[in-house]
C-alpha cells in the first residue's frame, strides 16, 4: 500500500498501487467536480501533485496545456497511483458549494392567499381527553376518538391509523397528562404530541435538479417561508447530465441504490440544516412536496430509469404519487409525514417544469407566453391557458459552467456580469470576492458584448488581433491571444483571480456555448411551428433556471438564445420551480391544477422532427 497525502487539508490514506487520484479522494470523502463522471473526457478535475509526479497519459496530454503538465497538473480520473505522493486540490473543483437563499415566496403569498386558496388538509387538535378512572374504563384509542368527535372532526368512524401512531399512544397521553395535540391528514391520525402544538405545523418542499438541491421550510399556518438551504447534488460525481447517472446506474445492480441514498441524504442535510436556522423541531414536519426532473424523480424512488435514456423515452411512471416518509428508506422525516411528488409531463420533461408552469401563472394567462428553463437540459413551454405545447433540448451543461475552460456554477466567486465597451471591462462577480470562474449568466454577457464589438463574427470564429475593427482600443485587442488550440480572449488577468490563473474564454468554448444556445433557439422555433404563431405572437418571455435572477436579458436576446422581443417584455424568474413547490405544499388545491397541465400539456418529441436539425444549424450563427 503507498501514503497519498491530500493538501490543504492535510488527509492521509493508505491505498493500493494502482488506484486513481479521484479514488483515493473518493475514500476519504473529498468531493469534486467531475462533470463527466471520470470518463476523461471534460478535463475539469485537474489536481497539482506536488510530490510523487507521475507521466501524463495521452489523454491528459490532450486534456491540459504544456505548461500545466509541466507544472504538475493532473487529472484525478486518469493518474494512477504506485508510490507515496501529495497532491493539492485547488478550491475551484471541489464541490463544496452550499447556498442560504430566499426564494422570494413573499409576493406569491397573496396571490396564493387571493387566488389558489391557502389551505392543506392538515389539521392539528388539542385535546384535553381527562383521565380514565373504574367509572371511565374506554381504551385510550377511544378516548381520543371520542375527544375528536366532540371538536366537531368528522367521519370519526372511518378514522385510519398507523400501528406505529398506536404504539405511541399510551406513552404520549400518560406523560403529558391526557393533554395532547393530534395532527389528522385525510382521515388518518398521522401524529400525536405531548400538550399544545397546533401552533407548530411545518412543511418542506424539494426541488431535485441535476447540479443543485433546493430545499424550502415553510410555516403551513402562515405561509411564511422560514429558511431555505440548496446543495450540490452529490450524484454530480458520476456525471454532470441524466445521461450519464442512467450510464453509470447501469454499469452494477448496486448503482440505483448507491444514487438513491446520496440523493435522500442531501435532502435530510437539507431538512437538518434549514430546522436548526429557523429554530424549529424536525418533528413538527407533517409534509412534503417533492419536484425534480423525470430522470432525478426516479433516482429519489428508486425507479429504474434506463429506458428514459434510449429511444423512445420512456419513464417507468408520470403520475403524481402521495406517498409516506417510510416509502423512502432512510428519510430522516417521521414515517407516517406525506411525500407528495408532483407530476412528470414526459421522461424529459419533468415535474419541476409542471411546478415551473404553477409559479409563473401560465397556465391561467390570455397571453403567450413562452417559458425556458436553461439547464443541462433546455426545457421549452409556450402557450397560454388555451393550450400548452413543451419540448426538451439537449443544450449540454455548458450553461452551468461544465465543459467551458473557467466555467462553474453560479456559486461564490463566479463572474455573473460582464460589460465591455471600447476601453474596459467590467465583471461583477457573485459575493464580490476573488473571482473563482464564470457562470452561465456571465457567458452570455461574455460573449453578447464579445459580437458586439465585431470580436466573435456572425459563425462564431474568435477573430485575430489583425482581423479587429480598427477602432477598437488597443486595451481590448492585446486581450485576444493566439493560444495552441486556436485564440483565446483575456477576460480577467491572473492577480485578480483566487488561483492567480487567468481567465480566458477559447474558442472551443465559444463552440460549447453556440451548441448551447443553438439547441434551445431550434427547440423555441419548433413549438413556434407547432404552435402556429410566429416570434413576434409571443406576448412575454420568462426565463428560468439556477442562474436565472442574473440573465442579462439584452444579451440573452443578442446572443441569439430567445427570440427578439421588447426587453419590458422578458422576465427572469430565477428557481420557478423551487417557488411551485412551495405554492403546491401550502395550497392543496394546486395538485388537481398540476395533475391537470401534466395531462393537457402537448409534449413535442423533438428527436422524431426532420426539421430540427436544420432549425439547429440555422441558430448556430450570432
Ligand atoms: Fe476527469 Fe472529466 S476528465 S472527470
């Protein structure tokens, strides 16, 4: 066995000869970024070693530059290791992203409140049941039977409850006095409590995306949202996109469960960390409503997902499912909590676009409107009340920071804004601190400003410095530099960065993000074709996703990924989905109206239409 020490935290392992990097770090809990799942193929879990440095293998001399091997940058998914080494791990690709963040629920609690009715069907009753004595020798089930009956609670009768609430009962009622609260959820006994707690009553809602968590705390009797806390998927280690779990859950009979359990821990991370914030108990946790993709919908249950993955796509189930915490092994919620999983529309179009659809109201409007979700997958609605039609496109994980040279999420440190005029540049970047990299929002500002000045030409070609306008100040065109593999323009100089690297954008992310934005326009002009409308019938333009509060919508128009529209008239609604989750867990009359766009929505299958391909080629031009 050989010593591998990993920096800077100072990590020693044994491991055998012959191990990958990205194994050994496996083993002592070290996570990474590895949006390819280790195959070699996305270059981004490049480590230093700083001692024990190995030859680089073909494919790392194809993934990384000269310079960088020769200063010892490896890649953890193809270094093998066979003697004592130390390896550093730059900050930039772990995975240690956790975000405290507000899904702005506020303003929807009036529409809620106006329009969808606040109210679930929950309900929670003190009782004072008095004690049993030789004149008063009723079970204790009928005693708290009898006590309901008396606050009016109907069809006592019919009451379910679960053996495990039984087993509580004696317990429960002797230590608080024969005062206790019950919490009753469609005709069942789902809890009982020691004293008054009917002022404790508290729900979470979940969204599952690919890259990001979400997890929302909401007071069920006010609607408050009380905390909301979103992780990094932790399944992002097997592969940035669906495609690549449905691969790896293939590969051993074990892998379903080994993506099924990472997934239910990040959710009871999530319920751990947003309780403590709001000073709640976990236990007053009576539901839960889950969205996520078609794909994450079935790694959460369990599901088989491989025929998602093949034509023709399909999802093991589309329903809604009511389902209770003991469904789901391992969930840290009591076992008799409801989970609610929101409908699917189709194995690529998931529930949190049904959620998506709730939250922005356009399943109710007059107008047009069309609604994208930029993601790995691009996920496409347009209509209004009248009919909705959807489709997905694989617009690849550019978007969210993979497969571009400095790209990450829209996490601390990524550059979200980026203005470029005759002279200067500026960039914000999130938390305004050592810039790390750029994030989705960035590009399309990057490379927006970058067509405006003539930089990038109308088929996407990064020009030379000779080939500039020649008005454009020298400052700005010594940033574009001849690189091995074609130019590449400065955006941000190495002693402002945390890693003092510089960043570039190459021209090979130029072409990631043109296939990007390609795939989305093409997806928008097939449901126009399908719709029968043109551009200019679209009324509003929504767009949503992880990093959609920070879209430039100038650029986004610019670059070419919507269609041209007034800018009064494009609206970021950032995490759409994670709000129709909140809006579905406070308000039960939502799920019928979920239930119903999951059915009436018409799926446009884009991989049978002869005229995507060349709607595709057409967008790929600035
Ligand atoms: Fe190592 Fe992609 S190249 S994870």
């Amino acid at each position: 066995m050989i010593k591998i020490t990993f920096l800077p935290d100072k990590k020693n392992i044994k491991v055998n000869e012959g191990a990958t990097i990205l194994e050994a770090l496996e083993s002592v809990g070290i996570n990474i970024n590895t949006p390819c799942g280790g195959k070699g193929i996305c270059g981004k879990c490049k480590i230093l070693i700083n001692k024990g440095i190995t030859t680089a293998t073909p494919i790392e001399e194809e993934l990384l530059s000269g310079e960088e091997i020769k200063k010892g940058f490896r890649l953890a998914c193809q270094t093998e290791l066979f003697k004592d080494t130390i390896i550093e791990i730059p900050s930039e690709i772990r995975l240690d992203f956790k975000k405290v963040f507000s899904s702005n629920l506020k303003g929807d609690i009036n529409r809620i409140k106006n329009n969808l009715s606040l109210g679930t069907n929950l309900k929670k009753v003190f009782l004072d049941l008095g004690k049993p004595s030789l004149d008063d020798q009723r079970p204790d089930w009928e005693r708290i039977k009898d006590g309901l009956s008396s606050k009016k609670i109907e069809n006592i009768s019919n009451l379910k409850v679960a053996v495990e609430i039984l087993k509580k009962i004696p317990d429960v009622i002797r230590k608080s006095d024969f005062k206790i609260t019950v919490t009753l959820q469609n005709n069942e006994i789902i809890d009982i409590e020691k004293g008054d707690t009917t002022k404790n009553s508290y729900g979470i809602a979940f969204d599952i995306g690919t890259t990001t968590v979400a997890g929302y705390l909401v007071n069920l009797k006010t609607g408050e949202e009380l905390s909301a806390v979103a992780k990094t998927n932790p399944q992002v280690v097997h592969g940035d996109d669906v495609i690549s779990r449905i691969g790896f859950t293939q590969k051993q009979k074990e892998n379903l469960e080994i993506l099924q359990k990472e997934i239910v821990n990040t959710l009871n991370e999530i319920i751990k960390e947003t309780t403590q914030r709001a000073k709640i108990n976990r236990s007053n946790i009576y539901e839960t409503v889950i969205v996520g993709n078609t794909c994450m919908h079935h790694l959460f249950l369990g599901l088989n997902p491989s025929n998602i993955a093949p034509s023709p796509y399909i999802p093991v189930i589309k329903k809604s499912l009511s389902l209770k915490a003991r469904d789901i092994p391992e969930l840290v919620l009591k076992p008799s909590v409801n989970v609610y999983m929101l409908p699917n529309i189709s194995a690529f179009v998931g529930a949190d676009i049904v959620a998506g659809i709730l939250s922005t109201s356009m399943w109710r409007e007059d107008k047009i409107i069309l609604f994208v979700d930029l993601g790995t997958n691009g996920e496409i609605v347009l209509g209004s009340r009248e009919r909705l039609w959807t489709c997905s496109t694989a617009a690849g994980p550019a978007f969210e920071g993979a497969r571009i040279s400095a790209g990450m999420r829209a996490a601390e440190g990524a550059i979200y804004k980026v203005k470029i005029d005759n002279k200067f540049i500026t960039y914000k970047a999130i938390k305004d601190g050592k810039v790390r990299g750029i994030c989705g929002s960035g590009l399309i500002d990057l490379i927006a400003e970058l067509v405006k000045l003539g930089l990038i030409s109308k088929s996407g070609k990064l020009v030379d410095r000779e080939e500039c306008n020649p008005e454009l100040s020298e400052e700005i065109r010594e940033r574009i530099i001849k690189g091995q593999k074609g130019s590449k323009f400065l955006l941000v100089k190495g002693k402002e960065t945390e890693n003092r690297k510089p960043i570039y954008i190459t021209q090979r992310d130029i072409r990631e993000v043109q296939l990007a934005k390609a795939a989305i326009y093409a997806g928008i002009k097939i449901l126009l074709k399908e719709v029968n409308i043109s551009p200019e019938d679209i009324q509003k333009i929504l767009l949503a996703g992880a990093f959609g509060n920070f879209i430039n919508k100038e650029s986004a128009i610019r670059m070419g990924l919507i269609p041209q529209l007034p800018l009064k008239k494009v609206e970021s609604v950032g995490n759409a989905a994670g709000r129709g989750a909140e809006i579905v867990l406070l308000s039960e009359k939502t799920r019928k109206i979920c239930e119903r766009i999951s059915k009436d929505i018409k799926y446009v299958e884009l991989s049978s239409r002869p005229d995507f391909q060349e709607e595709f080629i057409k967008a790929m031009f600035f």
